[in-house]
C-alpha cells in the first residue's frame, strides 16, 4: 500500500469514526465539530472520500 493509499484509508475510517459517534447523543457535538472543521477544508470533498462524508451528512438524530 501506497502513501496515498494509506492515507485515503485512514482518511476514510476516520469518517466512519466520527459517523458513529454522530449517532451517540453523548458524543454528537465533539463529532459534529470535528466535521464542521473538516468540511472546511476544500480537500475532504476529493472523490475518495464521497461515500464515507456522505455518510456522515446523512445520519439520522434519533435523540433529538
């Protein structure tokens, strides 16, 4: 595995990461920031990383 490779994966088990914490009502605000802050960035929206950010965008709050 390539640099790249590692980091498109890394990259995207981090965004199942903060998608799992989105659904959790204890963790909700620390994972909605972490992805407010890197949807700041133009870089997360590459296409390597389409499936899992949308996947994050798309949780349903449950809780609220």
């Amino acid at each position: 595995m390539n640099s790249m490779d590692r980091h498109i994966q890394q990259t995207n088990d981090r965004l199942q990461c903060i998608k799992q914490h989105l659904q959790n009502p204890a963790n909700f605000h620390n994972a909605a920031t972490e992805l407010l802050d890197w949807c700041g960035d133009p870089r997360a929206f590459q296409r390597p990383f389409e499936q899992s950010l949308m996947g994050c965008l798309t949780v349903r709050q449950l809780f609220l």
